[in-house]
C-alpha cells in the first residue's frame, strides 16, 4: 500500500519516471524543470555527491502533466547507526526520554527527500505553476513509490524524513502533518543578512558598535599568524586524509548527524563547482589546523563544512576567523545572505547573523514505532543560546524597513 496516493492535487500527473543514478535522468527535462535555480540540483552537484559517496543510495524522479516535465525530486537513502549520534548529548536534549541504550542500539535506513549536508529545500523543484502544497503532495507519491520498491527488494527504509524548509514555506507544507509525518523544530539556521551599502569587509566592521568591532580586530590580530590558502583541486587532493581527519573532529562533537561526508566527495564537489565552490585551508607552521567550504548561489553564500584541530583553536580563534572569512567573502561576490548553518549559534551571532527558524518532517514507516516516536520528538527541541547584537540600531532598523 502506498500512503499518500489517495491525497488530491490539482495537478494532473501523467507519469513519473524513476531512476538509480543521475546518469540516467533525462537531462534536457531536468533542466527545463530546474532552470538553473538550484545549484545542489545540477547534474555536476549530484554527480559529485553519487562520486564521493558510494555507500548512499540515490534515487531521482521525474514528473509529467500530459507528457510534459513539471517538476524534479531525488532523495538519498542512508545507513545511519548509533556511530553518528552522540547519545549522552542526544538524551539530555529529549529530556531524558529516550534512554541512551536504545539510541545506542540504533541501526536503521533513513530516506531523505532533500540534501542530507546543505540546509533548505534541496530536494525538489517544481514549475512556477504548480504550487506547493500540490508539488510536495506529488513529490510524497514518488517518495512512497521509492519506498515500496526498496521493501520490495528487502531493503526496508525505516524512516522517511522531508527537509527542511523556510519560515515562507511553513503554511505550505503543514499539511504533511495529516498524512502520518512528524513536525520536527530543529536548531535554527543562522543567517547574516548583507547590506548593499557593504562594498568591503571593512564597511561590516564599520556597521558595528565598538564593542564587537573591537572583538572582531582582535579575532584577526590573533589569527594574523595562520597561512590562509585558498584550495584548488591539487591542493583538496594533497590533502586528502588531513581534511577527513578534521572534518570528523567536528561531526564527533555533533549530538546527531545525517551521515558523514569524507574529503573525497569535497574534491569532487571542487572539480563540478570550481569557483563556486569556496573551500579555505587554515595553515599553522606548515600544518593544516582547518578548513571551511561554501556554496554560491542565487545571492546566496551557504556555509557547508568546517574542519578544526581544537588544539589551536583558542590560541589562534581559528574558528571566528573561519566565520569573518566567510563574511568577507560573501561581500567579494555580492551575496545578499550568508547562511551559517545550525550549531555554535552564540558565536556566529557575535558576527551579526540571526536566527531564522526551520522544520523538517519524519515519518516512521511501522505504525506502531511511528506512534511511539512522536512524543519524543515533540520533546526535542532547539538548543537555546543568547544572542548577540553586533550591529549600530541603523542596521537592525534597516532590516524592520
């Protein structure tokens, strides 16, 4: 049984073509649906990601009205076990419902309609005309046709999860809330709103008070000392095992991660965004101490991956200085937002970005744990933190405007 086909669209869905790899999609009627919109849903991005990670599964679909394309999906199936959660951590945030020997025990395939290592609606585009509700409503028929073809092959998903969307798209996809999905609040996206008026890095520091100004100054006098490389391919592949090993460092310390991506897949992102790709290497003696990558796209920098040696960290504020590099380029290529990611919300306040709010919605494909499940994700909330206010008034009055 398929879940969601009894739900009623406007749109009148002739077809949905399926396929195992982006290779085999067809090209012409994917980028008619996607109009180079998005760039996580080019062909070169996904290729990267299918490249680099070959113990995911990945499925795209396709959808026709009257045999015309209206719309583009894909989801990656994962393996996640209890390797990627911190279950002490994890436990304290549910409030202690949730033993930590059973998240210990955890070994389960999750699907996920959306990008498990970019943050926003990643994982479907639908023609102008076809409005939301309708789209995701077509799009939970392909995810369910996914799934019962999965079960099929006695490759049994355990949980479906749609991520993770905007305050603008809240009212548009409560409705999933009706078919069985769980709304799940997770930590905010911090985001650094640009002005026009900020044609250099300078400018920015001059858009704050004193007090965070003089904060930011000493975050890179401190750092003076680190050589910062941009990375070219060479350099991604010289460097291979260091990257890996720092960018574990970070998802260790993490209380839940959708899986892990590896240096490999990052040189192959590289390779198919080339300049749109930022990737920094951070330098100490000969030493690489870290790295930081981020997307471009759509007056948009989306801060991805950081990779950190702890060990130099306060010293050095390697860290901050990650997060004033991504400001300052950002306003090199005239992006108009910043988009900082979950995690560490307190510190990347102090570099002016604020808190926007951000959902996705999982669904448990066994009844009976699905009704189990929702009380505890009710009891799973967003971290809390102070936020810090950089910036004159001037600057917030402007945002109100």
């Amino acid at each position: 049984m398929i879940d969601h086909c009894a739900i009623s669209t406007d749109i009148s869905v002739s077809d949905i073509v399926f396929s195992n790899s982006i290779d085999d999609v067809n090209q012409d009627h994917w980028e008619k649906v996607l109009n180079g919109e998005n760039i996580y849903l080019t062909e070169p991005y996904l290729k990267a990601l299918e490249t680099g990670l070959t113990a995911y599964g990945f499925r795209y679909f396709i959808f026709y009205s009257d045999d015309q394309p209206i719309g583009i999906g894909y989801c990656q199936i994962i393996h996640i076990t209890s390797s990627e959660i911190n279950a002490k951590d994890l436990s304290k945030r549910m409030g202690g419902m949730l033993p930590k020997s059973i998240i210990n025990s955890i070994d389960i395939k999750v699907l996920i309609c959306g990008n498990a290592f970019a943050s926003g609606e990643n994982g479907f585009k639908f023609l102008p005309e076809v409005n939301k509700e309708d789209g995701l409503k077509i799009l939970s028929r392909a995810i369910d046709e996914v799934h019962l073809a999965e079960r099929k092959k006695n490759n049994k998903i355990g949980i479906t999860l749609i991520k993770e969307f905007w305050p603008e798209s809240f009212d548009d996809v409560s409705f999933l809330k009706e078919t069985g999905c769980s709304e799940i609040k997770i930590d905010v996206n911090m985001v650094l709103n640009l002005l026009e008026e900020w044609k250099s890095f300078d400018d920015y520091l001059k858009a704050m008070n004193s007090k965070f100004r003089t904060k930011a100054k000493h975050v890179l006098s401190q750092s003076s000392p680190l050589n910062i490389v941009d990375f070219n391919e060479s350099n991604i592949y010289d460097k291979i095992e260091e990257i890996d090993e720092l960018y574990n460092t970070i998802v260790d310390r993490a209380s839940f991660s959708f899986g892990r991506l590896n240096a490999v897949t990052l040189y192959e992102v590289k390779k198919a965004l080339g300049d749109a790709f930022y990737f920094r290497g951070y330098y100490l003696d000969g030493k690489l101490i870290g790295f930081s990558t981020a997307t471009a796209f759509e007056n948009v920098l989306d801060g991805n991956f950081i990779g950190l040696d702890y060990d130099f960290n306060r010293d050095y504020s390697v860290y901050q200085r990650i997060l004033y590099d991504f400001v300052s380029h950002a306003i090199k290529i005239g992006a108009k937002k910043l988009h900082i990611g979950r995690t560490a919300e307190e510190i990347k306040s102090g570099v002016g970005a604020l808190p926007v709010d951000m959902v996705f919605y999982a669904k448990h494909r066994n009844k009976v744990t699905n009704a189990i499940l929702k009380p505890f994700i009710k009891n799973l909330s967003p971290s809390e933190f102070e936020l810090r206010k950089p910036f004159k008034k001037s600057y917030y009055d402007q945002l109100e405007e």
